[in-house]
C-alpha cells in the first residue's frame, strides 16, 4: 500500500541530490556558463523539491482518506508536475542567471524580473506550503474521526506521522535561503550575508540527509539504534556480587 508514495520519497531524494551537486559548483564571481549551469541546477532542484512534497501529500491523502490506491499513469503525472513542468520553468529565465550573493541565481529585481524571481519559487513554494498545511488538517481530523479496523486504522496513524515530516523538514531547511533570497530580491539587509550564505547551503544540502533519516528511522531501526547506544551495564565479576545476591560498591 506504501510503496508507492517510498517511490515518490526516492523522487524528492533525487532533486535533492541535483541541488547539492548545483552547490558543488564553485563561486562565480562574474557571469558565466558554471553560473548559468549553477543558477540552473539550484532553481530546479529545489522547486522540484518543493513540488514533490506537494505530489506527497496528495498521495498521502488519496492511501488514508479516500483509500484510493495509486497506479502508474498517476506516477506519470506527477513526474510531469515535479521535474517536467519546473525544468521547463527554471528555462525560462537561463540568461538571468547571474552572481547574486553566495550562488547563483536571479538578482536584479527590476521591471519583469520580479516575475521571474516570484514565478520560479516564491510563488510555488507559498503555493505548496498551504496546500501541504491544508492537507495535514484534513487528514489529522480524519484520523479523529475514522472508525476503520485497528490495525488499519494504527497503520493510517503511524504513516502520516512519518510523512508529514517531509513537509516539515523542508520549510525548517529552506527557511535560511528563502530569508536570504528574500532580502537580495528586495533590496532589505536582514542579516549578515555571510551568516545567510552559509546557513542557506547548509539548509539545502543537509535537507536530504534530513529525509534520509525519517526515510530510515523505522520502528526496528529505532530499537536497534536504542541498543546500541543505550546498552544495560551487565556485571559479570561475581566478586562485586555478595553472598545475598546484593552488589557491591
């Protein structure tokens, strides 16, 4: 019942990858191809990062609230809504990739640009965050009212628990480039550039590591994790044991 939304999982798992590996770029201090390429690979990775979250949520509700199971021409659309449609969007503005304070990106907020800066992410990311909220409320009041079964009913429970995180964790992850994208649109000193520069590419980067963890940190996972790190002082020296069984100090 689940293996389809771990496919979708895999999906965000690998915009995130395309993200890094634009971050991986060197700083380019003037215009150029690496920039293009940086500036590029950034808005892709991240807007398709952003829209996944979104395909997950709705397939989310489909499995708990409408028990609807997926199937692969569904699989297709969300491709289409998640690296088709923003590889095409990221294109549309590839000349506008320019310097713009710690990456790549569109800097000048002038005339038509401005379009361009909320249509490539601001619009999108505002867009999926509500709906993403939106969602979440209509399952949590599901559950609270659902009468099915108790095993499937615990099942329900424990997979939007685990889900929801992935939505969670990409506001708290975006949030410093999105500051920082942000202030340089606008022309608004927040903070310290440097400060936005460094927390903004820790945010994007450690953000698959972070999905990797919730992907990871299944129940058994978690009691393993417990035993190994939480492991019980065995005394095996029957010296520091008395004769009535009581240890000695």
């Amino acid at each position: 019942m689940w293996k389809h939304n771990y496919r979708l999982i895999m999906y965000l798992a690998i915009s995130n990858i395309i993200t890094s590996v634009a971050f991986m770029i060197p700083y380019q201090s003037k215009p150029s191809v690496m920039c293009t390429a940086q500036g590029y690979l950034n808005n892709f990775g991240q807007l398709s990062s952003v829209l996944w979250t979104g395909c997950i949520m709705l397939s989310l509700y489909r499995l708990i609230v409408l028990e609807r199971s997926e199937n692969l021409k569904l699989e297709l659309l969300y491709i289409v809504i998640a690296w088709i449609i923003p590889s095409g969007i990221s294109f549309i503005s590839i000349n506008e990739y320019k310097p713009a304070g710690g990456w790549c990106w569109i800097k000048d907020k002038s005339g038509g640009k401005l379009l361009y800066i909320i249509g490539e992410f601001y619009g999108p990311y505002l867009a999926v965050l509500i709906y993403d909220i939106f969602v979440c409320y209509k399952i949590k009041k599901y559950l609270k009212k659902c009468k099915d079964e108790l095993d499937l009913r615990s099942a329900k429970r424990a997979a939007f628990r685990r889900f929801v995180f992935y939505p969670i964790t990409l506001i708290i992850c975006y949030l410093p480039v999105i500051i920082h994208r942000f202030c340089i649109a606008f022309g608004i000193t927040c903070m310290s550039d440097t400060f936005l520069n460094i927390f903004g590419i820790f945010g994007n980067c450690i953000y698959g590591f972070a999905c990797a963890v919730i992907f990871g940190s299944t129940k058994y996972v978690r009691g393993k994790f417990t035993e190994m790190c939480c492991k019980a002082y065995i005394i095996d020296d029957s010296s520091l044991i008395s004769s009535d069984g009581l240890i000695l100090t």
